[in-house]
C-alpha cells in the first residue's frame, strides 16, 4: 500500500522531524523562562529571610519576655545592624553590663538588610515582664513585600506586623500589626 503525500499547510504533518529553527525557538523560550524564574526566586528568597528574621526576633522577644518573668529577673535584648544579643541581669542590679549573663547572641541573620528600630539599643524587660523600653524594630526593602517586617514593643505586648510605607520612618504609625 502506498503513503499518500504529506499535508502542506498550517496544521501539516511532517515526517521530516523539527527544523533547526523550530529547536533555537524552543531552546530560546526555555532559556527565557528559567531566567524568569531565577529572578523569582531571587525575590522570594529574599522575602522568606525578612520574614524568617523578624519571625526569630520576635520569638527572641518573647522569650526573654517570659524569662524575666519566669525568673523574676530583668532581661535586656541588646540591638546591632546585624546581631542581637539577649542577656539575663545575674547581679539583679536593673542595669545591662558585662558581668550579665549572655542567654542568647544571634550573629548569623539570615536576611543580609541591616535591623533598625528606633530608640535606644536596649531592649529591656523588668521582673514581671513588662517592656520598659518602647520601640519599633524593622527591616526595610526597596526589592519585595515581605508579609511581616516589623515588630512594635508596647509595655505589655509585642505585636509583629508590616511597614506601611517603605520609604518612611521605623516607627509605630509605619508599623501595622497582623
């Protein structure tokens, strides 16, 4: 039995295999979409660290909260661009000096934007844990929307939530709880 000859048109098919052409097209769309998709997740790489910092500092917070509490102790979380430090009052004195004991240091942040917060270096809590330092504390970036990238001390709560306005101060009216 004999083939009939090949379609030509539109919706032909060929038996020839792919052209030369039709490949660098379709290499070139692959190459186009895997650079999208890098950039992506560039961005939502860098948007889980800002999340994941803020959400580690926060817990951070709480934590020295509930030791001061817990041991009826002042407690102090020491600020820097890109550290903390909590630290226990062991001499009972209300005042954060060397002789404290270090509880906690976090050197290795996993978002490479610098903490700012308004107010002081010092967080402090005092025996019933109750912030005696109010403040806001944030990680701006100008690249993605994190869902949380701020935290608010209030005397008796902390509240994590998102900055309102990127280009505006580390302040409370700029922080909107979630």
């Amino acid at each position: 039995m004999r083939m009939p000859p090949p379609q030509r048109g539109f919706f032909a098919v060929s038996r020839d295999g792919f052209t030369l052409v039709e490949l660098i097209i379709v290499i070139a769309l692959i190459g186009i979409l895997a650079a999208i998709a890098t950039l992506q997740f560039g961005k939502l790489r860098e948007k889980y660290n800002i999340e994941q910092e803020i959400k580690e500092l926060y817990a951070d917070l709480m934590n020295a909260r509930t030791l001061a509490m817990t041991r009826n102790r002042f407690h102090f979380v020491t600020l820097g661009a890109a550290q903390y430090t909590v630290v226990d009052d062991s001499d009972d004195d209300g005042i954060n000096e060397g002789s404290d004991t270090v509880v906690l240091q976090r050197a290795d942040l996993s978002s490479p934007l610098p903490l700012i917060w308004n107010g002081g270096t010092d967080v402090r809590f005092d025996r019933r844990g109750l912030a005696t330092t109010l403040k806001t504390i944030c990680i701006f970036s100008t690249n993605v929307s994190a869902g949380h990238d701020c935290i608010e001390i209030f005397r008796t709560r902390i509240n994590i939530g998102k900055i309102q306005d990127q280009g505006g101060g580390c302040n409370a009216d700029n922080c909107r709880a979630k």
